[in-house]
C-alpha cells in the first residue's frame, strides 16, 4: 500500500517556502539594475525547476526514486524550456506594458510596490502551484499505469505549448504577416494554446501526486489556480484585452475557441446588400 512520508514532506515544504523567494528575489535585484520588470516573467519557470530540484535532493530515501525522478524531470523540462522561450522572446525589447500599467498605479514607493505584487506574489504562487511536485516526490508508490497517464497527459500539454509558441514565432518572423492575426495551426483552434498547453502540465503533474486519496486532495488546489491564473488571471484576460483592439480580432476570436481546442466555426456570410 503506498503512503506518503509526511513528516518529510513537511519539511520539504518549508524548505521549498525559502527557495522560491529567493528566486525572485534575485531576479527583483536584476530587474532593479535592469529598470525592467518584465524579466520576472523568465523566472517563473526558473523558479519551478529550482522547487523541483531542491524537492528531488531533499526527497531522497523519501520517496518512490521513479516517482520522485520522473515528476523532477518533466517540472524541470516544463520550466527550461518556458524561460529559455520567454528569454528568446523578449530580448531586445522594453518593458511589458502590463508591468507599466501596474506601476503606474502604485501607491508610494514604485519598486517596493513592485517588490510586494509581483515578485513576492508570484514566490507565493510558485510555491501553492507546485504541491503536487512535493507531494508526488514523498510518496512510496511505484510507477504505475495511473503514472503513466499523467505522464501523457503532460506530454500532450508540452507539445501543444510548444508547437504553438514555434508557430507563433515563426508567423511573427515573417514579414508578410505584419499586422496580422495568428490563425493558423493550434492558433486554429484555440486562441490560446500555450495556455492550454501550460493547464494541461499541470494537470499531469498533478495525477502523479495522485496515489492515495489524502494527498491527490490536498494539493488539488494547484492545477485549479493554475488554470485560473491562465483564463481568468494574468494569462488570457488581460492578453485579450490587449487584442480587443486589433484590426481582425474580433473576427479571428468569435470563430475560435478561446480555450479548449475545437474545430473553428464557419465565418458566416454577410447579406447581400439591398439597393
């Protein structure tokens, strides 16, 4: 029967508390020197693949050694590739205008302000959102079919994020389709695949944490405020409002899915006009 070492998982946690803000931390520091706040958004998947290291280190002799091996691996994947994307994306840019739009807001002192909302507030989120990673790494389960599963469901989110990021990319770096919408592909289908990508992640992860009853409840509060975080929160809400204004937009998103992918809907065609 498996259990989970909770006594260790504890202690995990509380370790784990003290990783992500000294991720962002650090970063606060280079955004300060920088005066660029967006580079917070690269250590947010830094700051999982710190969680998910420090988790494997503290976890040994824990835990399942396949379990806690695989659940490391694919949060490290997820979280490299995410920063190294957003990296690549953002080089030779300035400030987000979400980052300056917030600012602009603050009431006192702008960095601290900063400092508080953003960086704390994202440590915070890194740590609740990454549960299912400790959890998993404490549990005396084996590998099994239901961890296979996870995995696959992780994997369909990964490719889905990833293709759709290359696709995005690839469109932008065409010159030919300056001002245009992204329709093509996954972007077909979705509005947002690299959201629905990031959801499904999660959802993985978190079915790895799901071996007993007792710790697949406790930690599902993370793929639910993930979900959130990107279809109600900062991810696809406020992209869209960004959009609302782009020539085609109103077209492009009344035609597809703003989340789940499905087949576009057929444009209907406008009436003749009458003389």
């Amino acid at each position: 029967m498996s259990a989970t070492n909770w006594g260790a998982l504890g202690v995990n946690l509380a370790a784990t508390a003290a990783t992500a803000p000294t991720v962002l931390l650090a970063t606060f520091a280079v955004a300060v020197r920088l005066r660029l706040h967006r580079v917070v958004d690269i250590a947010w998947g830094l700051a999982f693949a710190t969680v998910a290291a420090v988790t494997w280190l503290l976890s040994a002799g824990h835990g399942d050694d396949g379990r806690r091996s695989l659940v490391a691996a694919a949060t490290i994947l997820w979280g490299l590739r995410l920063a190294a994307h957003i990296a690549h994306r953002s080089r030779g840019h300035g400030e987000d205008p979400r980052y300056t739009a917030l600012l602009a807001k603050a009431p006192g002192n702008r960095m601290l302000y900063a400092l508080r909302t953003v960086y704390l507030g994202q440590a915070a989120l890194v740590w609740l959102i990454s549960l299912p990673v400790q959890a998993a790494s404490y549990s005396s389960a084996p590998v099994d079919f239901l961890a296979y599963c996870a995995m696959a469901v992780w994997a369909a989110g990964l490719a889905f994020e990833t293709i759709g990021d290359h696709q995005l990319a690839r469109f932008k770096a065409n010159p030919a389709n300056r001002g245009r919408i992204m329709d093509e592909g996954l972007w077909a289908w979705t509005r947002h695949p690299n959201y629905f990508g990031d959801s499904l992640v999660w959802w993985g992860l978190y079915l790895l944490a799901c071996t007993a009853w007792q710790p697949a409840l406790a930690v599902v509060v993370s793929p639910i405020l993930m979900t959130l975080l990107l279809t109600v929160g900062s991810g696809k809400r406020l992209l869209e409002k960004h959009m609302a204004t782009r020539p085609g937009y109103a077209e492009y998103a009344a035609r597809t899915s703003g989340f789940l992918p499905m087949p576009p809907k057929s444009t209907p065609a406008k009436p003749a006009a009458t003389k």
